[in-house]
C-alpha cells in the first residue's frame, strides 16, 4: 500500500462539478492499494500518518503530528500509485489490487483513520475527481506498507 501525504491549508474533491470532500487544515492522502495488501497494510499506514510529525511547532521545527494540531484528513483513492512504467510508454497497472479488494482496503483506512482523527472526508472510489489543494509547505512524502 502507498500513501502520497501532502500537508495542506485545505483540499477538496468534487465528482461531475459536486464537492464529495472537502478539509481545512491537515493532510490530503492519495492512497494506492496493491495486490496482496491487507488490513496489516492499512494499519500500518494510518498510524504512521496520524503520528507523522511533519507539522510545524512554536520554533518552525517540523515536530507536530496531526493529532497534535486537531487537523483533518481527505483520503483519496488513488490506483495510478501503483503504476509499472518501466516498460514502453504505456503505464501497466498489473500491481494494483482489484477494485473489490481495493476498495474495502480504503474504506478500512478510512475507518481507521476515523478513530484518530476529528474530520476525516474522502473521494469517490472508482470516479474520476477532481482535486483541489492548497500545499502547506509545500511538504509531501510517500509512505509504502511494504519499507515499514
């Protein structure tokens, strides 16, 4: 499983010009989920991201989590992650898990993350959306299940 963890101000998405989800400050999370992942996966994510220190304290230091600031949270799914594009000019997406399997990986991570987090809004699974973003930072990482 691979997050992409971008610090925002504020993110929104929106499916055929409707908002579906939409936070203030926080973290925007594009999350991809590869065959053979599991809720171990998931776990692992979501509680490195809530924990992530990668907000800034009274000195500028990078030495907040989420939790610490009361942020929010905007997961979006996001199958692209698992792009293969080592071969020819066409990316190959034989590593993402299945859309059933994909899905109920997401609803878990967002579940979990619903445990720690205040606001946690998402996307629409299997839509195309549009995302919008204010990065904080900017400050982006990548998370991946299997280099915990």
């Amino acid at each position: 499983m691979i997050a992409v963890v971008q610090r925002v101000d504020s993110a929104g998405v929106s499916v055929d010009d409707h908002t579906v989800g939409q936070i203030e400050k926080g973290l925007l999370v594009f999350l991809g989920v590869a065959e053979g992942d599991g809720e171990k996966d998931a776990d692992y994510l979501s509680d490195k991201i809530v924990n992530l220190r990668i907000f800034e304290d009274s000195n500028g230091k990078m030495n907040l989590s989420l939790l610490d600031i009361s942020g929010d949270m905007l997961v979006v799914s996001q199958f692209t992650l698992l792009a293969d594009c080592r071969k020819g000019r066409r990316p190959s997406f034989i590593g993402a898990a299945g859309p059933e399997q994909a899905d109920k990986l997401y609803e878990y991570f967002t579940e979990r993350a619903r445990r720690h987090v205040g606001k946690v809004a998402k996307g629409q699974f299997r839509a195309m959306m549009k995302v919008g973003l204010v990065n904080d930072g900017p400050v982006t990482m990548i998370l991946d299940s299997t280099r915990g």
